[in-house]
C-alpha cells in the first residue's frame, strides 16, 4: 500500500474520471479497477471486490458509496467528500447548464457521439470482466459459481435478483469455502472508530425517521425537497436507473417539474459521464417553485448523497473487523466469485444490448477493447477517441 494522498490529489483523480466515466453504475465499477487496482495500485484486487461486495448490499448508488470508501482510505473525511466532489460535481454542473437551458442544448448533442460513448462502455467492462476473473475465479468451483450467478442475474435482471445473487454466493462460500485457518486481509486502510460509525449510522436512521416528523411541525419547500431526495438516496437498491419512478414521484404529481421536463431531462443525464443521482440536480434546477436554480441544485444533490456518506461512514469499521473471521472469509470468497458473474452479465445487459446492435459497433467495441488492454492507452483517451469516432460516422449509422 502506498502513502496517503492529500485530499488535492484524490479530488484531482477522481475529478479525471468524473469527466470521462461514461457507461453508467457497472462501468464506473469497471472505470475504477482499472485506475486504482490496475494503474495506481492504491488496494488489491481483492480489496477492490470486497469493497464493491459491500457497497451492493447498501442502498444507494454503489460506485458512488466506492469512491467514497476509496477516498475515506486515501486522505480520511476530507478525502472521502474530495472523491465525490471530483466524481459527481461535472455530471451535476453539466445538467444543471442543461436544465438552464434545454431548449437550446436538448436536441444538440450529436446522436453518434452518444452512441460512441456506449461502445466504450462495452470495452470497459469486458476488461474488468477478464481481469477480475482471473483474479478471483482461480477454479472449477469459483467459475461454475461465476456462471450460475450471471445466469441468475440475467434471468431475474433487478435489484432485489442483484441482491439474491449474493445472499447465495455467501452461503455457498461459507459451506464450501471452509478453512481451519485465517488468511491474510487486505483490508483499506481507515481510522474510523466504532462509536463514529454508531454515531453516523444513528444520524442516517435518526433523519430517515425524522425529517418527515419535523415536516409537519416546520413545513416548507426546502424542507420537503430534502426529506424527499434524503428517502430516495435510502431506500433504493440497485443503483440509479431503480431511483428513478421514487424521484418522479416526488417531483412530478404536485407541479414541482413538468413530466416534459422530466423525461427531457433523464434523456440528457444518459449522455454525461458520472453518477446518474446527479439528475437530482436537474430536477433541483428544474423546480417551478423556489428553491430552483443552483441553490435548488445544491439542495437536491447534497440530500440525495447524504445517505451514502452516512452509511459508507457507519458500516464500514465493523466490516473491517468482521473481514478477519474465517467465516467472513469463506462468505466473501463466494461473494467476490458472484459478483464477476454479476458484471458478466451486466456486460451483456444493459452494457451490450443498449450499445450494439451492427458489425460496425462490434468493431469498434474490439477496437477499444485492444487500446484498452493491449495498447495501454488511457481510458480517458479511448472515451474521447471512440466518441469522435462515432461522431464522424454517425451520417452512416
């Protein structure tokens, strides 16, 4: 393990990958491994799966809560919020300016550039596929758990199926995976105490419970908009399409933003890079009635992340501890077997089926994927390069 970093320079990574992780939640994973397993060896790889082991059993936006877990391990609390500054702050500036002005910016952005940026997606997460199959599927049984975890996943593609997924694969670990002795853990690096993870664990329930409470003795629209992005970001499984009906539901029945609006703008958040619970920024700038703008924004996206502070903060210092019990081990060695069949799968759907769909885009995809894994270009530079590709021969497509 290297040196902490200053909290600059985590904000100054991830701020890299906030403007060129294209793809959504599963190739944000994908974008991940290869910049902090791969290239800057900031965790191995099997510390990298059992953090993204954890983060799906939380609700919320779990490359997101990721970053956030890197981030606390590289330059403590200051380093957790640079890592989601630098991740989400692009994508929400960008739609901010979207919502600002959508009826100029909606219909300019060119339909092969998109499409180019999907196809990047299916190189990113074909690495990530091979790579960390290599790494944690190293038998028979290990593969065959892999297997059946991609066919579960892909029979049964929501999150409640992402989640049965791995309740199984832990069980499978612990009845197959057994040892009379413990293996060395390669846990992250954070000193965060068992009381500060009660404490913020109390104030995620403490305000679950009680914003609504306090709305009836206080109401107001700032308070509302907060208590209803906060339950959005607590209550979802599965990522940031899944937030999705629970924000319109939010937003759309009492007049806060046109249905129009609403579906212009999702349209919009599919073509920035970054986390997709930055469309709370949209919806925040959208709102027809104060407070709107960039202060509605700001109000928005603080509530709908903040649960995933307070969880990552909360549960992370008792799974440091619990990873050194052999049953925990045996758990997450069936765990980390099926979640390379979760990104298998994830790779043919919604990866492959939203991407390609002629020769040309199988092309492509092979050509990213060889820049990526054999000619060692940077992934930023394969986003952008695919991108104009597909940009210049969108008139064909």
């Amino acid at each position: 393990m290297v040196a902490a970093d200053s909290a600059w320079r985590v904000f100054l990574v991830f701020l890299r990958l906030g403007l060129t992780s294209f793809g959504g939640p599963i190739a944000h994973l994908a974008y991940f491994r290869e910049e902090f397993v791969a290239r800057r060896q900031w965790l191995s790889e099997r510390s990298y799966a059992d953090l993204v082991a954890l983060c799906q059993f939380l609700p919320g936006p779990a490359s997101s809560q990721v970053g956030i877990g890197l981030g606390l391990s590289r330059a403590g609390f200051s380093g957790a919020v640079a890592a989601w500054a630098g991740f989400t702050l692009p994508s929400a500036i960008i739609l901010v300016l979207f919502a600002k002005g959508l009826s100029t910016w909606g219909s300019a952005f060119p339909h092969g550039l998109l499409h180019g940026l999907k196809i990047v997606a299916v190189a990113v997460v074909a690495q990530a596929v091979w790579g960390m199959a290599r790494q944690l599927c190293t038998d028979v049984l290990r593969v065959t758990i892999a297997a059946f975890s991609a066919c579960a996943a892909l029979l049964w593609p929501n999150a409640m199926g992402q989640i049965s997924v791995i309740v199984c694969t832990a069980g499978v670990g612990l009845v197959c995976f057994k040892t009379d002795q413990r293996q060395p853990v390669e846990s992250l690096p954070i000193s965060i105490s068992r009381k500060v993870g009660v404490i913020s664990l109390l104030v995620f329930f403490s305000l679950l419970a009680g914003l609504p409470l306090l709305m009836q003795v206080l109401p107001s629209q700032t308070l509302a908009r907060v208590q209803d992005f906060y339950r959005a970001g607590s209550l979802v499984f599965g990522g940031g399409h899944v937030v999705l009906p629970l924000l319109q539901t939010a937003t759309v029945p009492n007049g806060w933003v046109a249905n129009d609006t609403f579906l212009a703008g999702y349209g919009v958040a599919q073509a920035v890079p970054g986390p997709l619970f930055t469309f709370a920024a949209f919806l925040g700038a959208s709102m027809s009635v104060p407070p709107s703008g960039w202060v509605g924004a700001s109000v928005c996206l603080a509530a709908i992340f903040a649960p995933s502070f307070l969880l990552v903060i909360g549960v992370l210092p008792f799974w440091e501890q619990l990873q050194q019990g052999i049953r925990t081990q045996a758990a997450l060695a069936g765990i980390n077997a099926g979640v390379v069949g979760l990104l298998l799968a994830a790779l043919y759907n919604p990866v492959w089926t939203s991407a390609i769909s002629k020769p040309q885009d199988v092309g492509l995809a092979l050509i990213a994927l060889v820049a990526l894994m054999f000619w060692k270009v940077p992934p930023w530079l394969v986003v952008l390069g695919i991108g104009l590709i597909g940009w210049l021969l969108s008139p064909v497509w």
